[in-house]
C-alpha cells in the first residue's frame, strides 16, 4: 500500500478529551467510507513501547477534500504527540485498508452499533450515504458514558433531520455524571432496546463497533436474536 506524508491543517476539540484532526488529502488518495489507515509519527520528541504507529479509521467521506482522523486523548506517547501537534506540522499515512464498509444491496437495511468512538467509520458511511443519496434504510444506535463524551452527536442529530432514511437512537451509560443533563435513551444498547426500534431482526447486515468487550457481547446478543453471522460486520476499537 502506498505511503503518504500529510500535514495537519487544522484540529478542533469535538468532546471531552477528544480531538478532530484535519489534514491535506493526497492526489488521488481514494478510499471507501468506512476505512483507516496506518498512521505514523516523524520523528516524534517522545515514544513509548507501543511505538509510532496506530491504525486510524478515515472519519471524513470519500467526497471531502480533506482527511479527518479523530480519537481520544490517552496517557500514551503516541497521544500525546498527536495531541501536540500543530498546523504544518507532518505525519506519514499508509493505506487506505479495512472491509468495514457500506453493503451495495440497497433493499437490505444497515444497523449501525456504536460505542465511543467506533463512531469515526460510521460517520464517514453516513456523510457519504447521505451525499450520494443512497437508498439503503440505515438505523444508528450510538452510545456514550456522557452527551459531553459523544463526538459528532450534534452533527448525527442535524444528518437524521436531513436524511429520512436515517435514524439516530443515542443512548448514555452514565447520564447522571453529566453536567449537560440528558432527556433521551439511557442504559446500554441491549436486546430490548434493539427489538424495540428493529422489526425484522433477522433482516439487515449490523456493523458492530467499540470496544473489545463491546463488540463481543453485542455480537452473542445479535446471534443470540436470530441474527446470521455472515450479517454481522464488525471492528475493535483497542483504546489506544
């Protein structure tokens, strides 16, 4: 896969700890929505044993001419570094890779199931979807500990009143640690909330996305209803 370097233009802060990062977008870099790239830093001035390098999913869309990478601040080296970076300054990308991406069959729903920031690839699908005028019924279950921890919520709340074949059902774990205050869902996205906003179970492809644990207990709950394992896309989101 090819190699790039990129400078940063831009980086926004888009919830509690978590930043969005906007570079240059190579000549002719293509990708689907949906995908990442390997993401190392040039000559960093601090590194750690989990070194240089980290996968990143592409959370802008194939049509946007420049490339957003967007993730949480942790204790790392790596974070800290990308924390600190500022416009002009440079880091190599390789890629684009991955399979999570949008089925083509339109007549078959999409479920999307998103914790954290597994929301970044299900963004870019979304913008794109909704750019493109796709006709796929695409439902979103999107969870958080708090609203202040939910990147892109606002923009997923104006992309539903734009797009009547989307659907966002947000969700908080830990609304009452929220100084925003929170009226809408609560708890964790299990099986009687998905049978609640789902009719035919058994019918879409789900695209599950999070954590480790996350991912897995979502994908025994689905299979657990009926839904086929060849339905069910998925992707680990480590933390790092």
């Amino acid at each position: 896969m090819p190699t790039h370097t990129v400078k940063l233009l831009r980086s926004e802060e888009i919830a509690h700890n978590t930043k969005a990062f906007y570079f240059e977008k190579p000549d002719g870099f293509d990708f689907q929505a949906g995908q990442c790239v390997d993401v190392t830093l040039i000559d960093p001035p601090e590194t750690d044993m989990d070194g240089n390098l980290r996968a990143l999913t592409i959370a802008s869309a194939p049509y946007e001419k420049e490339l957003m990478l967007a993730t949480r601040r942790r204790d790392k080296a790596f974070k800290r570094v990308l924390f600190g970076m500022a416009p002009g300054d440079g880091i190599q990308i390789t890629g684009p890779h991955g399979s999570f991406v949008l089925h083509e069959d339109a007549s078959v729903p999409a479920v999307f199931i998103a914790g954290g920031m597994g929301i970044t690839p299900v963004l870019s699908i979304l913008r794109q979807a909704v750019k493109e005028g796709l006709k796929h019924r695409l439902t979103l279950f999107y969870s958080n500990r708090r609203p202040e921890d939910a990147a892109f919520l606002a923009e997923l709340v104006k992309l539903e009143k734009k797009c009547d074949k989307f659907k966002l059902i947000a969700t908080m774990t830990q609304p009452g640690e929220s100084s925003a205050g929170w009226s809408g869902l609560t708890g964790r996205i299990d099986r009687e909330m998905l049978m609640s906003s789902i009719k035919d179970i058994a019918k879409p492809v789900y695209y599950v996305v999070g954590s480790l644990d996350m991912v897995y207990s979502t994908n025994a709950t689905l299979m657990d209803m009926g839904v086929s394992e060849e339905n069910i896309e998925y992707e680990e989101f480590p933390g790092y």
